[in-house]
C-alpha cells in the first residue's frame, strides 16, 4: 500500500521542525505504523541528534552523487518501526541538483516501503524546499506564537502557493500565465499575492476555476510550538483564520506544544527519547497532534479553556 507522505516545514528556523518530525514519528512508530524519516534539512541535519543515533555512513548526498539507491540509505534506529535517512552537510537549496534528480527523488520516496514518510524540512523558502513540501499528502507548517515566525508562515505559503499555481497551470499548457502576471505586476498594480491571483483568474475562465479549485482543495496544517500561556496557543486560531481569508486555502489547527524548559538537557544527554516515551506533557501534546493529524480534527477553542 502507498504509504502517506508528511513534510514538516514553515519558512523559519528553529521553530521545533526536526523536534517534531523525529517526535511524530516516535510516536507512530510506537503505535505499530511502519515509519521512514527523511532529514530533508541537508544542510542543517541534526534529525540523528533527536533520535540518539550516530550520522549513518550514507546520507541523501550519496543518493544524488553515487547512485546510492534510497533503499541503502534507510537506516533503522532503537525504536521498532523507526527507519531513517539522513540529509547532509550541503543544503538542498545549495546543492546543484538537477530538477530530474529532484523527481528521481521524489519517486523514491513514494516508493518507500512504510505506512507514513516524514520529511523534515529545513529553514527558508528556497526552490527545493518548496518542492519537496509541496510532494507531501500533508503539509505540515510548525509556528513560534511570535511575529516573526508568523510573518515568515505568510511568506512561505505565498511561495508555497505560486508555485502550486505555477504547476498546475503548467499541467493545463499555461505554463507562463503565472510568470507574466507576476512581471507584469508593477505595470499592472499588483500589490499582494490576493491582487496577483484575480490578475490571473482573469486570464480566461479556464484558469479561473483552476485557480479557485487548487485553492479550495489547498489544505495546510499548523502547529503552535513553544507556547509559554493561553494567549500564545490562542494565536493558533488567529494565525489559521487570517491565512484561510487571505490566501482562501484550507488552514488547520492541528495543536500546540507548550515550551518544555528540561528540553535542551534531554538533547545534551542523549535522552532525546525521554519527552517523547514519557507520560510527560510535552509527550501527550505530540500525542494529541498526531491523533488530529490521523483523524483529521482540529484544536477547538473549548478546549484551551480546560488546558
Ligand atoms: N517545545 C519546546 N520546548 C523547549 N524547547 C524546544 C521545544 N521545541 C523545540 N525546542 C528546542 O528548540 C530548538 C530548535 O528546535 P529544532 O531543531 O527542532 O528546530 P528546527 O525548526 O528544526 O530548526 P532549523 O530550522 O534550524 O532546522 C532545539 O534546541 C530544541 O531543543
Ligand atoms: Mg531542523
């Protein structure tokens, strides 16, 4: 069976992606699904730290260079279920990959043989980063309730989202219809993203509904990391409803994890495991997040009252 593919991204750094990706999949991995991670932060991977394992001997490097197939590079880690690839010292955004390698890797990772692939993606909006989240059944973006972070969300959807368009119109012969709108944005007085997407729903009414049904269908799943109080999960709900009016995609709120102050010790020590096996509450929020993500259900605002 196809497995389902989960990337882990959001635009900025140090928000908890790897912390995420590695915990998620602990605890999938622990509930009997069969779990690939993929370190797809090649130029900044440290997914091995969270899972207490030493960097294997091949990384996705040797998938590009050598011909490694995807399948060598696979390693199993302590955690029954928990296989792992790992990225390299070179960024994906850096590294001269060629858009055909790119595919090749995303083939594979389709390929691979697991109930769900993680992927976690690194910091910043390159090409690559954008594709490669872009491949995932679901699209996960992980948030710091602060303006920055939030801000850098904003930008990354908007990339996340040409892109999309940029695709899909290529797919239907109109592959230039999103890059003209775009340079013609200044003639034209195109100021947002909202302003460049009427400019080209009015293209003709083909591009129209294609446009509108990419939007509809567009879902993406937040997740509030390193909240410290009420206000800072509630900014989960503000942050999802002004992304669903502006872009008009589908924003979830799938949960948030409060800030866990033992949390740096546990990686200095090598018990990264530890908030994930513990009954902890950092644990039972990984927890929660991945039922809403398995069920499909969102953060209610009832239930921050009770928290
Ligand atoms: N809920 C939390 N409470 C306390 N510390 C946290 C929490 N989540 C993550 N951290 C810490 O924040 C730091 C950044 O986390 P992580 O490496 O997962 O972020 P990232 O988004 O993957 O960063 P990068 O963009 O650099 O890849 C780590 O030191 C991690 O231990
Ligand atoms: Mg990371």
């Amino acid at each position: 069976m196809k497995s389902e593919i989960w990337a882990i991204g959001g635009g900025k750094g140090g928000t908890g992606k790897s912390f995420l990706t590695s915990s998620m999949g602990m605890k999938l991995a622990l509930g009997g699904k069969r779990v690939t991670l993929i370190d797809g932060d090649l130029g900044g991977a440290n997914l091995h730290t969270f899972l207490k394992i030493k960097k294997p001997k091949y990384s996705l490097t040797d998938f590009f260079e050598r011909k490694i197939p995807l399948s060598d590079i696979i390693k199993g880690t302590e955690i029954p279920n928990l296989r792992f690839v790992t990225g390299d010292i070179r960024s994906l955004d850096t590294i001269g990959i060629r858009y055909t390698q790119k595919l090749k890797l995303y083939r594979h990772i389709k390929n691979i043989s697991a109930d769900y692939v993680l992927i976690d993606l690194g910091a910043g909006s390159g090409h690559n980063t954008i594709d490669t989240f872009l491949v995932a059944d679901k699209m996960i973006a992980v948030l710091l309730p602060e303006v920055t972070a939030i801000e850098n969300l904003y930008l990354f959807i908007k990339k996340v989202l040409f892109r999309k368009l940029n695709m899909l119109l290529g797919e239907h012969g109109l592959k230039d219809a999103a890059k003209k709108a775009w340079k013609e944005r200044n003639t034209k007085d195109i100021k947002n993203i909202r302003e460049l997407i009427r400019h080209i729903k009015d293209i003709s009414s083909e591009i129209s509904a294609i446009v509108d049904k990419t939007l509809a269908d567009f879902k993406l799943y937040v997740i509030m990391n390193q909240v410290k109080n009420d206000q800072h999960i509630e900014t989960g709900f503000s942050t999802k409803s002004v992304i669903n009016k502006y872009f008009g995609i589908d924003c979830r709120y799938m949960g948030y994890i409060r800030y866990n102050e033992f949390f740096w010790k546990y990686i200095k020590q090598s018990e990264a495991f530890r908030p994930i096996t513990s009954t902890g509450s950092t644990s039972q929020e990984v927890g929660v997040i991945v039922q809403n993500l398995l069920g499909d259900k969102q953060v209610k605002i009832s239930e921050i009252a009770n928290g």
